[in-house]
C-alpha cells in the first residue's frame, strides 16, 4: 500500500511540468488527485487519464486561481468530487520564460507573478485551508524557489521570480501558524530543475548548472514530487512551516 492510500489531493497548475509530476507522484503513493489547470484543457485531461491509469481516481479541473470566485468553485467541485480534501498543492504560477510571455514588459511579468503565483496561493490556501481546518486536518504545500531568500540571481527574470517565491515562502511560515494544530503547512524550494526551460537551454546553461550543483545534474520535476509525497504524509506530521530546498545540494 502507498504511503498515502486512501488520500484524497488537488494539484494546481498540474498539467505539466513540475505540476504534473506532483499530481503522479501522489497517484503513485495511493492518492486521489484533482487536476486544476487555467488553459491547457487537452494536457490536463491527458494527466488525470495518467491518475486513473495508475488505478487512482483523476479529474481536470479548471480555474484561474488569481480570482476569487473561481477559486471557490474549484474548491467546492473538488471537495464534492473527492468527498473532502486531504492534500493541496499550490504549484500554479506563471511562465514568464518560455514565449509568448517572454516577450512581455517588465511590468507586465510582475503583474502575471503577483496575481497568479503570490494572489493564487493566498486565495487557494485561504480556500482549502478553513475547510481543511474545520474537517478536522490536512496538509498544503506551497512551491518557492532556492534563491528567493539568497540573492543567488541577477536579472530581470530572478529578480521577478525573488519577489514572487520570497512572499510565498514568507507567507508559508505565517501560515502555519495560522492553520496549527489540524493543518501543516509546508513550501519546497526547487533548484534548477529541467522543465521545458531547462531542457532547451543554451550550452553555457547547461554548463553552469553542472558547475553550480553539487550533485552534477539537473533536478527532475520527479525529485520534486517525491518530496512533496513525503511532505503529504504521516512520516512527515512532527513538519510544519518549513521550507525545504531541492536543489542538489546548493548551499542558500
């Protein structure tokens, strides 16, 4: 039996990318898994198929997770669809790398960060959490980054990105306390990890990331869900308000 047989989970921005791992590696540990998406409809589909297919139950959702009345209609269609939920992962964010939002100004990227990766995990943790609260228990875990907190990065993209997972990786610590004792509340910091980006990035990249991470490699979005599976689980109820770094050994 997975370690969490009988879970019952939701994955935002889980159509892809580290989104996507999560959502099957909480499949993999036994766990029910709504996944939520804003526009890849046919991706989503594809990723509660991979649910079902691992013999859990998998549903796509969709909501734009920066606005508040669709926020609570996914909590709602998900709790009834579940029957309660055990696990919420906050990983939506805005791809700010990849076109066509690469080629937007500045301040149109900033404006994309905080509506969708800081307003969207306040509104969903918001959401899930008092219910969570009052069902008697659960477990949220928030996605930051390795360098937020460490000025590890220069450029307009880091220092977007420092702004965004800085306040969630804050908030994640206030959070906790808020929800203690009947929710924990957890944020993973991944390092370099090869997404889409990562996996079409220049030579130099390439060798910069070897050449800064201990473990000589690229994270896998897979490293990622296998922390949050442990997170989600009992091996981990004595953890909350904590932010833990996957990054290869990356010294923050």
């Amino acid at each position: 039996m997975g370690v969490l047989t009988g879970k019952r989970a939701v994955v935002t921005g889980g159509s892809r990318g580290i989104g996507r791992a999560i959502a099957l590696g909480l499949a993999q540990a036994g766990a029910d898994v709504v996944v939520n998406y804003a526009h890849s409809t046919a991706a989503a589909a594809a990723v509660a198929a991979e649910v079902e297919a691992l013999g859990q139950r998998g549903l796509a959702l969709p909501a734009d997770v920066s606005q508040v009345d669709e926020v609570e209609r996914l909590v709602q269609q998900a709790w009834s669809w579940l029957g309660s939920i055990d696990v919420w992962v906050n990983n939506a964010g805005s791809d700010i790398i990849t076109p066509p939002n690469r080629h937007l100004t500045r301040s149109q990227k900033l404006e994309m960060v905080l509506q969708v990766d800081v307003r969207g995990t306040a509104l969903c943790s918001w959401a899930a959490g008092e219910r969570m609260a009052a069902a008697g228990g659960g477990v949220i875990l928030n996605v930051g980054w390795d360098k937020a907190l460490a000025g590890g990065m220069a450029g307009d993209t880091a220092e977007l990105f420092a702004i965004s997972k800085a306040a969630i990786m804050g908030y994640t610590k206030s959070l906790a306390r808020s929800l203690a004792p009947a929710v924990r509340v957890n944020c993973i910091a991944p390092g370099f990890i090869q997404t889409a980006w990562g996996q079409n990035a220049s030579a130099a990249w390439q060798e910069r990331v070897l050449a800064e991470t201990p473990l000589r490699r690229w994270g896998r979005p897979q490293d990622v869900a296998e922390m949050a599976v442990f997170l989600a689980s009992d091996a981990a109820s004595f953890i909350t308000g904590q932010v833990i770094n996957v990054n290869g050994g990356v010294i923050m």
